[in-house]
C-alpha cells in the first residue's frame, strides 16, 4: 500500500470521470490509478492537511491556477515544482514564482528525464529533487522514493529548474532537424551544442556547471531530443514539415512547453548577455515565419570557435 495521495482535477466532470473509471483516458489512456489515490474537485480541503504539494500544471497556468487557492496552504507544506517551463510573462522559473505566491513553505523542484508514462507504467526512472535546504531535499527522497523510481538530491535549484525547462526548446530544435530528414549527426550536434547553450545561460543566472552534465541537464535533454514520447520533438518535426504552428498545437491535448520556454528563453539570453543561437533561430521559426531549413543554415554558417568557449560563445 502506497502512501494516501489526493489528486486534484479542477474540472468536477473530469474528478467524477477519473473516481469512476480509475483511469484518465485523456493523457493516461490504459494505465489504473491506484486505489489509495483519492480524486477531489475541491482543492481546498486537501491542500488544508497536505504535508506535501506537487505543483505538475503548466508552466502558462501555475499562477492564474494557484492565486486563488493561496491561502488554503498550511503554514509549513513543503510546495514541490514538478513544472518544466518558465513563467511566460517575466520568465520567472516557477520555483521563484511559487516563492512569491506562498512565502515562508519550504520549496523544492523535482526534474529528470521522465515520461510520465513510463512513470506511471513503473518503469525505472532517475530524478533529481533539488533545493537550497538539504534537509527538505532529503525529506522529500525519502517520501517521494519508489522501488523503481530514484531520486538524486541536488541544492542548486536554478540549474536543475533551467535544464528542465530549456531542454525543450533543444528538443523542438531537433524535432526541426528531424523533420527535414538532416540525419542522426545533425541531431547529436544540436543536442551537444544545445546543452553548452543551455549551461551558458544557467551559469550566467548563477547555476552550478555541474548540474548540467547530470540528471537534470544531459539526461533530460537527450530524452527530450530523441525519446519517441517527446511532445516537443514531435511539435519540431510537424512544423519541418510545413504543418502550422497553431494546428499542430490543437491537435493534442498535451503541453508542448518549449513553445512558450523559446520566448522566455531569449529574453533572458538578452537580458543576461549571453548568446543563444539555436534558441534563436528556434524562435524565429515559431514566431517570425522563418524556414525550418534557413533557421538550421544560419547555425551551420556562423563563425568557427573553439569548443573551450563553451561558457563564452
């Protein structure tokens, strides 16, 4: 027996739906929630006794959702960001959004290389829990830990929560390349030039280099980049091959976060000095109309460097 859990579903329809079928057909088709799983529709009354809450919504709805409900919190839950994105309108990282929401609760962020299907399924799977106080981190390992699900703790809460959310812009990146049929060395350059991009920005917001050749960084990335369940990659790939933007996001229920990261992630590149090309040129395929196949030439054409500027250039 697994330790009680309340899943909150903000629509009552979907909360009855999910108590009765024990399934959540819309994003977990075949897969039984388990019995100990309580479904509510009220967040309320739950949030009131929860010793711990993980905050699993989209990055664009974490505030609008949790605003209204800042005050059924208990003073001390420890508030766990499982959100890989950034808030789309400061790009604040959504650890420091949840600080401002509800201050004084100890904070952490639980990422990693994971598809929640396979999660869900029980297949093994390595994450990291990272936050600036070891002892909650540790705490968490201990309640979050299963047989076959392995946490990593980690203090450096920017690194890991960076990596989390850039990585996705990486994996649209090579969704592109895939998409114009530019071969597996295209995509393992992106993926490597990617991950330098990707600490070059986070060093610079104060990040620890050595998170990124870790869970959070590397792993997450290469899953992103070429895992088969990569909403991201996918959303890559339709828009290569010349599908609208907008259509290929309705087509699915599921967030493709990198969308929305892409923006946020060149905002900050700016703000901070920092060159980010395949970011970049990400967005102007997105964003501005530019094509997928120009957007990878101007990467290849730029100047040579040397590879030890990793954190410069």
């Amino acid at each position: 027996m697994g330790k009680p859990v309340v899943l909150w579903a903000r629509d009552a329809g979907l909360a009855a739906d999910l108590a009765d079928r024990r399934e959540n057909v819309r994003y977990l088709p075949g897969i039984s929630l388990p019995e100990h799983v309580g479904i509510v529709a009220d967040a309320e009354p739950a949030l009131a006794t929860a010793r711990i809450v993980v905050v699993a919504v989209p990055s664009h709805g974490v505030e609008t959702t949790l605003s209204p409900l800042v005050g059924a919190f208990a003073p001390l839950t420890t508030i766990v960001s499982a959100t890989k994105g950034l808030e789309p309108r400061r790009g604040r990282r959504i650890s420091e959004l949840l600080g401002e929401l509800l201050p004084g609760r100890p904070m952490a962020v639980l990422s990693g290389p994971s598809f929640a299907r396979e999660v869900a399924l029980g297949r093994p799977t390595a994450l990291v829990v990272a936050s600036a106080e070891p002892r909650v981190a540790q705490e968490l390992q201990r309640a979050l830990a299963a047989p076959a699900f392995r946490l990593y703790t980690n203090r450096d809460v920017t690194g890991v929560e960076l990596g989390g959310a850039l990585k996705n812009v990486m994996a649209i990146a090579t969704g592109l390349s895939d998409g114009l049929g530019l071969g597996e060395n295209a995509r393992a350059a992106l993926i490597t030039r990617g991950l330098a991009e990707i600490a070059r920005l986070g060093v610079a917001l104060g990040a620890q280099p050595a998170t990124f050749s870790g869970l959070a960084g590397l792993g997450d990335l290469v899953l992103t980049c070429t895992g088969s369940l990569s909403r991201n990659r996918a959303l890559g790939r339709a828009v290569a091959q010349g599908r609208p933007l907008a259509a290929v996001q309705a087509e699915t229920p599921m967030v493709a976060e990198g969308v929305r990261t892409t923006a946020s992630a060149v905002r900050l590149a700016d703000q901070a000095g920092v060159a980010m090309p395949i970011c970049l040129e990400v967005g102007e395929v997105l964003f501005h109309g530019k094509r997928p196949a120009e957007a990878l030439g101007a990467l290849l054409a730029r100047d040579q460097k040397s590879e030890e500027e990793a954190y410069r250039a």
